[in-house]
C-alpha cells in the first residue's frame, strides 16, 4: 500500500520489461482489463534514472485534486525528464554525449 506512480497501456509494458517490475492490470468494465505496472512514489528517482539512460522520456503526471467517488479526479503533467532535463548526472548515462540547443527568436522570427 502507498503511493505509487503508475504506468499504463503501452507504457506499462515498456516500464515493466526495462524496469524489472511487475506487470498487472487494471478493470476497464466491459472492455476487460488494461495493462498497468507502478513504482513507489518515494523511490521514483531511481525509476527515473533507468528510464532516461535507456532512451526513453517520461512525463510525470499528478494528482491536482481530492479524490471523490464522483467524476474523474483532476490529473496534469508537472515535470518532463529527458537527457536535455535533467539537472542531476546520476539520470545520465556515463560516456553518453548529450547536446542540448536553445533558441531564442526576436520579433517573431
């Protein structure tokens, strides 16, 4: 039990076969299951950091309001990791050239 960060469809098989975690699924009603596979919120760094080094780029979703037992709870992005994101090496892959351009446009250009 706990917080997790969770992993759905498509992404749930990739966190599960490049994070060595369990998949399961979830109930859909009618529709049966979908796939779904999570990480404990207090240890999602290092999830993070297996993620990037192997290529791929995660946004990370949260909840914005209370959970209720009607409607959808409000859901937003509030970080995007990427080798161009990152702030810490440990995310990295030694030996890994990364470039990161910026551009700055004047007067619309």
């Amino acid at each position: 039990m706990g917080d997790f960060y969770e992993l759905f469809l498509e992404d749930a098989h990739i966190g599960a076969r490049v994070l060595n975690i369990t998949l399961t699924g979830k109930s859909n009603g009618k529709n049966g299951r979908i796939p779904m596979a999570g990480v404990p919120y207090h240890a999602v760094d290092a999830y993070l950091s297996k993620l990037v080094k192997a290529g791929y780029k995660v946004a990370i979703c949260e909840q914005l309001s209370p959970p209720n037992k009607k409607g959808l709870v409000e859901r937003d992005v509030v970080r995007i990791v990427t080798p161009g994101t990152v702030l810490d090496e440990k995310y990295l892959a030694k030996k890994k050239i990364i470039i990161l351009l910026v551009l700055r446009l004047r007067d619309n250009r």
